[in-house]
C-alpha cells in the first residue's frame, strides 16, 4: 500500500472537509481521491486548498477500488455501507459511534494503543472528539503514575454537532443583533422533540438521554476511555455540556492517580515530554488552554493542573483541542498514516 486509493464519506460536513485538508496537507500517499455525500449533493463541485473536486454519491459500487474509507456521514450511513466497502476490498476508518464498542473492532488513538491497529478485521474506529483529547492528555499521567478515577466536565463546541448547528449559532447570534424572534432547531439534538437557543446560552444535553439519566455523548467519553485504556474497571463519570463556541472542546477533568507522592511539577514534567501534547501552565502570566487559540492546531493543550487540597491522589486540568482536527479528521488520519506504514512494512 504506497499509495492509497481513498473514499471521504461524508465530504461535504464540518468533519470531512477537515480530512481532506489533512490529507493534502500532509502529503498523504495518494493516488486518487473520491468525495462521497449523500445524493444532494452529487455533481457539486468543492474547493480545498486551492483544488476542485466534484462530489458523488455514496452507494456500495463507489468503493470498488478503493483500499482506504473514511466514513463521516453519520452512524446509519456507517451501518449501511461500511460492510460494503470492506466486502470490496477496503479498509474503514470510521468517524462515528457505529462500531466503536464492537467487542473486536479496535478503537484508536495513536498516542495511547496504537497496537490494537494490528487486530483490525477491516473496520477501524475512530474514537468520539472529546474522549480523543482526554485519553491522550491523560495517557502519559497513567503510564507514569497509573490511574483510578476521572470526572469530567466537557465544554463543547457547536461544530461538534456538525455545519448545520454552526450555521445555528451564527443565525441566533445575527437573530440576537436585530433583536428577532430566536429560532432554534438543531441543539441539543437535531433528532431530538425540543431544541434550545445556543447563542448567549450553555446547555447541559449532548445528544439523546439515555435511562440511566445520563447522555448518549456522556455514556461515549466513560466507555470509550475504558475501552482505549484496556481498563474496564476504571472509575469514569463525565458531564457534556454545548456552549456558544464554533470549534474548539475545552474540559474541566479531576483524576486520582495511583501515587500518592506525585507533585504538580510532576505532572508538568511528564506532559512536557508527551507527543501531540502542549503545556500551556503559567498563572503568573495568565498563560493557559482556551479554544479561540486551539482553533486549527493539531495538539492537545493541558494547563491549570492543580493537587487537591484535600486528596492526595486528587488533580485538576483544563484540557482544550480542535474537536474537528485532533478530535476528528487529524485522528483519523494519523491512523491511516500508521495504516499505511505497518502495510507497507508487511508487503
Ligand atoms: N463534528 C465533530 O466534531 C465530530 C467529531 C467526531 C465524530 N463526528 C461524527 O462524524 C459524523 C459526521 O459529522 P459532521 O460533524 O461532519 O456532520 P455534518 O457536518 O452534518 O456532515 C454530514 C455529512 O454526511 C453526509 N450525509 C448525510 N446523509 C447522507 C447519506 N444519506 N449518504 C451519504 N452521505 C450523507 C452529508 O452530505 P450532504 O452534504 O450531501 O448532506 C455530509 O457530508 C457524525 O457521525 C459525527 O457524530 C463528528
């Protein structure tokens, strides 16, 4: 596999735009590109750095050739086709909740397992944006000084819920200046009975209410981190919340380690040396994460790391990263680099 012949299901949406720019702009192994979306969309022409493309739609036939799909068109269409497009010979690499707890199908960040790649069947998934930046905040914390439990609080961006709910805060915002009646249809959950304002708001509902009280997205982050970590008794509770950002997660985690000697300089120095992660921790100079300055970065940003006062085990930090690159789209496509070089060590 030198070089690739690849599928972006989904092309057109917040996500699948951001995987076509990575691949460009990371000199990805390509030798075709096909930008699939729903039949809407077919025959439309969309320009990424600089180049044209035209989009087709999705069928089971548009995979024939193809060695590497990106899927980013929501769960059904995942449900639909991506069977399809391994039967012919691809490999998924998959952007929704589709599969992402099918017992053997591996769940990846490359920072923290990047061996369960190998296990792969034809399907890979791509884990959800919040828990992406968590687990590889936290993963060199836990190789270093293990750990028992997380709560997290997350702070998420409208972009999370796709270029629909962008295009939503940005109307309400305009609805608000002209002091119009506000109109809200897409957050919490486009599928959802009732919907409120984003703008100048925070709702605490990421998509749907499961019956244990808690959210489908909420249920995401404490199954996924256990499922990545290979620690299924890890003591995970999460809380999502949207607020009136366009793009950037920030999140608000406490964790108890297994150490009961680790200092904040402690923790400091082990993210100061981790991959894709940037220490940004400095209260004299009002220096921490925020998500208008993560906007299109690739790394993870920590900072506010505090010890618990009362708790020996007990830290506090704020975590922020571009939901649709490090959280999405850059994912993705690292674990099709990786892909790429383990295939090509084989052949
Ligand atoms: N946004 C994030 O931060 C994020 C992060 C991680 C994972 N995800 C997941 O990635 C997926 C896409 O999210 P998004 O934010 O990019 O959504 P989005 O902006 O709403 O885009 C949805 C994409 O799916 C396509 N689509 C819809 N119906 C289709 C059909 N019947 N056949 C083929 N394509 C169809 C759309 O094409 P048309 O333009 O033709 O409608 C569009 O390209 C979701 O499952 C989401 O949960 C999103």
């Amino acid at each position: 596999m030198s070089k690739v012949n690849v599928a972006i299901i989904g092309a057109t949406g917040a996500v699948g735009t951001k995987i076509l720019e990575k691949l460009l702009e990371r000199k990805f192994p390509l030798n075709s590109i096909k930008l699939l979306a729903s039949k809407r969309s077919a025959g439309k022409e969309i320009e990424i750095s600089g180049q044209k493309f035209t989009i087709e739609e999705a069928n089971p036939e548009a995979f024939e050739g193809i060695d590497i799909a990106f899927f980013s068109a929501g769960g059904n269409i995942s449900e639909m086709l991506a069977e399809e497009a391994v039967k012919r010979g691809a490999v998924v690499i998959d952007n929704t909740s589709a599969f992402r707890m099918v017992e053997d199908i591996p769940l990846v960040v490359p920072e923290v397992n990047l061996d369960a790649l190998r296990q792969h069947k034809g399907i890979i998934a791509n884990p959800n944006c919040s828990t992406i930046q968590m687990v590889a905040a936290l993963e060199p914390i836990r190789e270093k000084f293990g750990l028992k439990r997380i709560v997290v609080s997350t702070y998420q961006a409208v972009s999370g819920a796709g270029v629909e709910a962008i295009d939503e805060l940005e109307s309400q915002s305009d609805q608000l200046q002209s002091r119009a009646e506000i109109e809200a249809q897409i957050l919490p959950s486009a599928a959802g009975k009732k919907h409120y304002p984003i703008a100048f708001n925070v709702i605490p509902q990421i998509d749907a209410f499961d019956e244990s009280g808690y959210t489908l997205e909420e249920l995401k982050m404490m199954n996924e981190t256990k499922k990545i970590f290979g620690m299924p008794n890890l003591q995970v509770s999460a809380t999502c919340v949207r607020l009136p950002v366009v793009t950037g997660h920030s999140e608000s985690l406490y964790l108890e380690v297994e150490d009961e000697n680790v200092t904040v300089e402690d923790i400091h120095e082990v993210l100061r040396g981790a991959e894709s992660i940037v220490l940004q921790d400095d209260i004299q100079t009002q220096t921490y994460p925020m998500p208008l300055f993560a906007e299109g970065k690739d790394e993870i940003f920590v900072g506010r790391v505090r010890k618990d006062p009362d708790h020996a085990n007990g830290f506090h930090l704020w975590i922020v990263a571009d939901n649709l690159l490090k959280g999405a789209a850059l994912n993705s496509v690292q674990i099709a680099e990786r892909l790429v070089e383990i295939e090509t060590s084989i052949d």
